[in-house]
C-alpha cells in the first residue's frame, strides 16, 4: 500500500538539513530504484522554487510498504530525524486515483 509522509521542519534548521540531505537522498533513491517511490520533495517555507535563507517547512514522501508500522518505522529512521531537522512526522495510509 502507499503512504504518505510528511516530515514538518524546525526552527532554524536549514544548515542541519543540508548536511544530513545527502544520507537522506540516498535513502529515496533506494526506495525509487526499488519501484516504490511515487514522489518526494521538500516544501519551500516560502512561495519560491529556491527559498533562499527561508529554508523549508518540511517534506513530502509517498512510498510504497508493506504495512503502516513499515512506513512509520522506515520514517522515524530518516536522516533528518536524526539530526534534528524533522519535530514531529506524520505517516498516513494513502489511495492514488489520478494521474
């Protein structure tokens, strides 16, 4: 089944978030390169593609697993939790309909 999760950024996290966004990415890679990764990317804390010294207000990952409990595990293990980027994250079971 899909999931969706959502990661919601700190405050003031920027520097930590992109030392830890290479460990990160290469975690979504895995899961792409698996065939269970539907999308992923970060949320700009501010109405621009590069948000500059504003940073982000968190990530959106949908994923495929096998149970909610794999998701939320996989999730809680994520680099940006870690170092402190993530205060709290969200793991909602998830329907694609469209495209």
């Amino acid at each position: 089944m899909w999931y969706v999760i959502e990661g919601y950024d700190g405050h003031a996290v920027l520097e930590r978030r992109l030392q830890a966004r290479a460990e990160h990415l290469a975690r979504l890679v895995a899961l792409r390169d698996a065939g269970r990764l539907l999308l992923a990317g970060p949320c700009p804390a501010v109405d621009a593609e590069d948000p500059g010294a504003a940073g982000f207000s968190g990530s959106v990952v949908v994923a495929e697993f096998d149970s909610l409990e794999q998701a939320q595990a996989w999730a809680e293990a994520d680099p940006y939790v870690a170092a402190g980027v993530y205060e709290r994250i969200q793991v909602r079971p998830f329907r694609k309909v469209l495209p």
